[in-house]
C-alpha cells in the first residue's frame, strides 16, 4: 500500500496523537484495537479484549486507572518517550532492540508467528519459499523486523503497512502474497471469520527471537514498573490470570 520513513512517521504520529492530560491516579495505556482477541473496538466505542482486561486487573491491584489512549502501533514508544502516554498494553514483544529504548513489565503471554496465504499455495515460510513474492507485515513491529532481517535480503518483497488491517485488506484482495502476524491473531482475528475463508497458516510456527510480551515502560519509571511486575505476579499466583485467560483461549497463553 505505502512505505514510510520510520522516522517521518513516527514524529508525525506523536505529533497528531493528542495530549492527554494526566490525572494523578491515572495510567495512560497506549493501544493499536485492531487485533482481535487481544485489542478490539466495541461498536459502543469501548475497548476490549485479553490486553484490556489485563491491564483493568493491574490497574485496579496498583490502586490507578487505566485510561486507554488509541494509536497506531508504530507510533507507540515515541508516544511513550515524548510522555504522551504512562505505557503500552498492546501486545508489544520484548526484543532485545526494543529493551535499548523502553523498559518492560514482566512477561505477560507469549505467542509464535505464523505465515498465512491462500490455502494450496506452494509456499513455505522461508527466504527460498518466498523469493518473488509479496508479504505484508504492520509497520514497526517485529514481523517487519524479521522478514526484513531474514526474508528481504533473499528476494522477498516485504510491503509494511501502518495497521494489520491494511495488511489483511490486501492479502484479501491479492495484492501481497502473504502476510506474517501473530498466530492468534492470525486465527481468532481473521482465519476463523468470513474474510479469511480460503486462507490457512503457511509451514510451522516462526520464533522472532523475543522474550514474549510486556507492558512497555520508560526506563526512568522503575517504581511503577516495580507494582505493575508485582502485580502480575500475583494475578498469576492467585488464579487470577487464568480466570481471564481462559475467556479467550483454550490453551496456556503464559508459555513456558
């Protein structure tokens, strides 16, 4: 669809995103709601999903409230940096190139990636598997960073997108190949509903290398991350965690 310098685009989202005044019991949460079950837009304009509820839950156990603040995934950790926002509850991964940045919160999940393309297409997800063809992956996530670390230097077109609807919409209707998500993402958000008939998962699934999924934090915050990390780990001692997780999944969510 498009290609944006990282650096314009950032700065243009911090820019555009809109300020947000902070209450002192306030936590400003930032998050992308357009990948179901994680993060979705409820048609009364709410946000919802396994993110949301997590964070509701820590939110209430550190004595703060979460207010939720909309924004495209790759405008998350300069939102964070400029202070626009307290954190990010949009199932970042934890990369080691990401922790040179922010901070995270404790492990919250962990998932696989997946490839998905048309069912019968001889691909596989690898370099050789995919030299002259189209995959699609959401702009300033770790999708893009592996398919253009290991798949573009081999000949494989990699079209990011600032939304993984944009991705979907396109792989839809032909315009890429293929496109690299989350599994469950990839499942619950598209292969299982009328849009993703005739689409499957594409050979195993991909380690990104990532140590799972946190709330980003800045790095200066060390005692919000100390409650928050405190927090989880009593929501998962407590059966808490699971009493959630078990809402949208039917396996363990935590991993090992």
């Amino acid at each position: 669809m498009f290609r944006l310098s990282s650096l314009f685009l950032a700065a243009a989202l911090v820019a555009a995103a809109p300020v947000h005044a902070k209450d002192a019991d306030a936590l400003r949460l930032g998050i992308d709601p357009g990948y179901p079950p994680m993060d979705v837009k409820t048609p009364d304009g709410h946000v919802a999903g396994f993110d949301v509820e997590l964070g509701d839950e820590i939110c209430r156990r550190i004595a703060m409230r979460c207010q939720w603040v909309e924004l495209e995934f790759s405008g998350m950790i300069p939102a964070l940096q400029a202070r626009k926002i307290d954190g990010i509850m949009s199932s970042m991964a934890i990369t080691d190139k990401r922790m040179k940045q922010i901070a995270f919160s404790t492990k919250l999940f962990q998932f696989r990636s997946r490839l998905i393309a048309k069912q019968g297409t001889p691909l596989t997800a690898s370099a050789q598997g995919l030299r002259g063809k189209r995959v699609g992956v959401q702009s300033g996530s770790q999708f893009e960073t592996y398919a253009l670390k290991n798949w573009q230097p081999g000949g494989v077109e990699v079209v990011s997108y600032q939304s993984m609807e944009g991705v979907l919409n396109d792989l839809t209707t032909g315009r890429i190949d293929a496109a690299l998500l989350g599994s469950v993402e990839a499942e619950h958000g598209f292969l299982k509903t009328p849009h993703g008939a005739g689409f499957a998962f594409v050979g195993e699934p991909l380690s990104m290398g990532d140590h799972g999924v946190g709330m980003g934090l800045r790095q200066d915050d060390t005692a919000l991350k100390a409650k928050i990390d405190k927090a989880v780990n009593d929501m998962r001692a407590d059966g808490t965690y699971q009493k959630i997780a078990r809402k949208y999944f039917d396996f363990d969510v935590y991993g090992d």
